[in-house]
C-alpha cells in the first residue's frame, strides 16, 4: 500500500477489498489486466449504521455496470 500512496500523495482513504482484487489482478497479470470495481454504498459508516439501502446498493451497482458494459 506504501506504493499507492507514494504515487498519490493526496491519497485519504483506500477501499481495503477493491485494492486486494486490483493488487491480486495486477500480481496475477501486470500490464494485462485492469480490473473494473463496482461498488454499491449503502450507508455512512457511522453510529446509524444498517442495512436497509443493501438491496438498493445493489441494484444500483448492476444498473450501472450493465449502462458501462452496453455503452
């Protein structure tokens, strides 16, 4: 992860399971593959945490990679 940050400076936040499949893609392939993360948010990560927007996080995540891959 020292490497992501080293090339990005500005760097705040990672999201720790997109970057593992990113890491293991370019592990397995460099410069052969690029993986594509789709992730659908469903709350804020605070004290008010559940998981009443999942369904929705989700269908909004497949709306959009089904826009992605038919554009």
């Amino acid at each position: 992860m020292n490497k992501v940050v080293e090339h990005k400076r500005s760097l705040l936040a990672i999201d720790m399971e997109a970057y593992g499949i990113a890491k293991a893609a370019h592990d397995a392939a460099p410069r052969r593959v690029l993986p594509l993360i789709i992730k659908g948010v469903q709350d804020l990560a605070d004290t008010h945490k559940d998981d009443q927007f999942r369904s929705f996080a989700a269908y909004a995540a497949a709306r959009f990679l089904k826009g992605f891959l038919e554009s």
